[in-house]
C-alpha cells in the first residue's frame, strides 16, 4: 500500500510511504471506516534497479487505452533525466515512436480525471 505523506505540487519531487499489507481487503475496510471511501489503482508492474536508479513498468488494470506506464526514480534529477532519455531513444529505435513524458500521476489520470 502506498500513500503520499507529502504533495509538493508536481509528481517530481513528493515523499512516498510504502506500507506491506498482509490483507488487503481488510486494510481497505479500516481505512473506509476511519477516512471514507477510497478509491485505488490495481497494477500489474516490474521494477528494474541500474546504479540506484529504479526503472519501472506499469500495466494498469483497466486501462481504456491500453496504455504502458515507464516511471524513473534516482538521487537526482540528472539520473533521472539521464536514464529517461535512453529509455526514449530505445523506445523510437525500436518502436519507431516517440515516448510521450506525462506531469500526471497515476491517481491523476485514473482517479481524478477518470481516463
């Protein structure tokens, strides 16, 4: 379970809190009787790690469009942006198309604006 503890306003730079649920479900239900209803995302994901750097892939579960999800985490914004750009130029190699870089996250496409 994952939670942001702080928004800074850009899904650059916020702090997350990742919490290991045994039981979903009942997790799901305390959080509903002390906070309200929620709403959360299902995602199938793998995680890569080059040099601290954390690649990962998601396949959100009923996604309309199909869509794939790349999301780089470093120590710095030049990793970042270091290995964002070679995931782009494979992507064009490869596919022949360009990656497009979103300023959304997740809850936002899927929660919020309900893609």
């Amino acid at each position: 379970l994952t939670t942001k503890e702080k928004d800074r306003g850009t899904i650059l730079n916020r702090i997350e809190i990742n919490s290991k649920v045994e039981d979903f479900y009942q997790t799901s239900k305390v959080l509903d009787h002390g906070l309200g209803s929620h709403e959360s995302i299902t995602k199938t994901y793998s995680v890569f790690e080059v040099y601290e750097v954390f690649v990962s892939v998601y396949h959100v579960h009923g996604d309309k469009k199909n869509r794939t999800f790349i999301e780089v985490e470093g120590q710095n914004e030049a990793q970042v942006q270091h290995y964002a750009k070679g995931i782009k130029s494979m992507i064009r190699a490869d596919f022949g198309k360009d990656l497009k870089i979103s300023d959304k996250s997740l809850y936002q496409l899927f929660i919020i604006s309900k893609a």
